[in-house]
C-alpha cells in the first residue's frame, strides 16, 4: 500500500496518541507517528502534529502494538539554533551533498532530536545503528558533530552505491542495502515507503521555496532595472538527487 499524502481536515479524535508513538508491525519494523486514527479496517498514523497532508494508512490487523517514543532529552546539550545548520552545512560540503537534503533526512530520522533513539537501536540526529555508527568511525552517536559528519558520509556512499538514485539511497539508508538489493529497488514496507516519501517531499519543498525566493522581481512602472540578480546555483562535480526526486516524488509499487 502506498503511504497517502493527501489534503486532509482534522478528524473527530479516535484512539488518537498525545505524543509520539512507534506502530509496531508484524513485519518487525515500525512507524514513528504523532498521533493516529482508526478509520474502519485501518489505523491512519499521522507523522506530524503540524503537518495533516502527511500520513500512512496500515491495515489494523498488521499492527502489533504501540510502543512510546522513549527518547531521551539530556546531555549533551542540543546544538544551537546556529551551530547545527553550520555542522550539516561544512558535512555537506565535504561530501558534495545538498543541505537540504541532509536536513530533510534529519528532520524525518530523529526530528532534530540530538539524543533520540530507535526502538531498534539507532541514536542521535540522523540515527545511525551501533554498527554502522563504528564502521564510519563514530564513537559517540549523540555527538551532533560526530553523527552528522557519519550519517552524512553514509548517504553519499549509498547515493553512489545505487549511482545517485536518490530513492533506492534513502530506501537503503532506511532498510539497509540488503532489502533494497533483495527487491530490487524499494522494499515492500509500510515504514520505509512512508519514509522515503517523506524525505522526498520535504526536500523538494525546499527548493521550490528556495526557488520562489530567487525569483527576479517584476520591474516598477518607471522601467527602472532591479539593482539585485538572481543568484545562480554552483554546478555539482556529481550529478545532485535532485532532478530524481522531483521525477519520482513518491517510490514506485
């Protein structure tokens, strides 16, 4: 089933969540959501409080149980409001990825939480597993600059890996490389479309934004020309995600 991402209003509240939970699934992943509604047959786990175009419908019976979000808020200190945009833009630059895009896979990962941790294991802001934490040579996952400077390292070789297919990169990141090889593309489950589709969207929302933002501003009547121009994006040594995920928004059945 395909995670919808559809106008919605607010529902009348039924067997909603107050804070945000992991659906459990019988398949052994699971789902972060902010709240969650039973509409006949399946349970619609919405994936933010702010957000209600985003969503995934599952089949009740899937579900095993609901488990809170045991995230734990203590030191070290969260990054400030300047020094993480600053961490993931020197990580990004250091391995010619967008900003954006590691942002938007920070915001879907851990929301930006320095010490979040998975109901499987995986820590900090882009929740790198044990494992793959040590195989990139980070000691401390809820180091801000350690995690960033990781997981940011660990999407470039998957971008490369599967060359520079943004889907299957993120598909793996969110799987590992072994589903998505064992399918041949995005493997058939509910956490992973959700996420996929989740990082996409985010990350064309910010450059269209970035876009409407750089637009040249229409001329007065007197026909005086604008003193700005419009600034003109760097060319990429590699080719970018980009164009990608704008051709495939959401993963393919």
């Amino acid at each position: 089933m395909r995670a919808c991402f559809l106008i919605v209003g607010w529902l009348a509240a039924a067997n909603c969540c107050s804070a945000a939970d992991f659906a459990v699934l019988n398949n052994g992943f699971s789902i972060r959501h902010e709240h969650r509604q039973v509409i006949g047959a399946v349970t619609r786990l919405y994936l933010s409080n702010t957000d209600t175009n985003g969503y995934v419908d599952v089949p009740t019976r899937e579900i095993v149980n609901f488990e809170p979000d045991l995230s734990v808020v203590s030191s070290p200190a969260a990054p400030s409001a300047n020094s993480l945009p600053e961490l993931v833009n020197t990580a990004s630059a250091r391995y010619h990825l967008d900003p954006d895009l590691v942002n938007s896979v920070i915001r879907a990962e851990s929301g930006f939480n320095v010490r979040a941790v998975s109901p499987k294991g995986a820590q900090g802001l882009m929740q790198l597993m044990p494992q793959t934490a040590s195989n990139l040579g980070v000691q401390n996952a809820f180091d801000p600059k350690a995690n960033v400077e990781g997981g940011t390292r660990y999407l470039r070789e998957l971008l490369e890996r599967y060359d520079f297919d943004l889907i299957k990169a993120l598909a793996a990141y969110n799987a590992g490389p072994q589903r998505v090889e064992q399918y041949g593309g995005v493997p058939p489950y509910y956490e992973t479309k959700a996420y996929v589709a989740r990082v996409v969207r985010d990350f064309n929302k910010k450059k269209l934004a970035a876009k409407t933002a750089t637009q040249p501003s229409t001329p007065n009547n007197s026909g005086s020309k604008s003193a700005g121009t419009q600034a003109s994006a760097p060319k990429s040594r590699k080719p970018t995600p980009q164009a990608q995920a704008k051709a495939s928004p959401t993963p393919n059945q």
